[in-house]
C-alpha cells in the first residue's frame, strides 16, 4: 500500500471487519528508500493502532470511517 503526499491511505477490508474489530488492525513501515532505513516512531516497526477520527468522508457514493495513526518516519542510515 502507498501513502499519497499528505500520508493518507485506503484500505479496502471485507464487510466482516466492523468498526468494532478495527482496533484490532495495526499500520507497520514495510520498506524504506534507498539510504534510509525504519524507526519505530509510534510504533511504525512494531504496528501503529488505528485511532478513529470524528469525521467521516464520501467516496463512490458511500461513507467511510476516517481513522490515523501518528506520524511514521524514516532516518538516515549513519556509517560508522
């Protein structure tokens, strides 16, 4: 899954999975570019949990939960 320039994502999940077992799902870093590598900044390594939002938003005629994880980063990798 790719991120677009503001960080957001869609996931696409069968109807079985409900706003009551979404706390269930975690958001982890899989890969970093070239010359970096992951951090665990809110938990971007061990799975981030998906906080819901006040807010809901429309798409193709039907409504979507808005959830966030806090900010996932990268950082360079020093040679030693």
């Amino acid at each position: 899954m790719v991120t677009n320039f503001n960080g957001y994502f869609l996931i696409y999940a069968d109807k079985t999975l409900t706003t009551h077992t979404v706390h269930n799902c975690k958001v982890y870093l899989v890969r970093a570019p070239d010359g970096l590598k992951l951090t665990n900044l809110n938990g971007g390594i061990q799975g981030a949990t998906l906080n819901p939002q006040d807010r809901i938003v429309h798409w193709r005629n039907h409504p979507f939960l808005v959830y966030r994880v806090g900010d996932l980063a990268v950082e360079p990798i020093c040679p030693r």
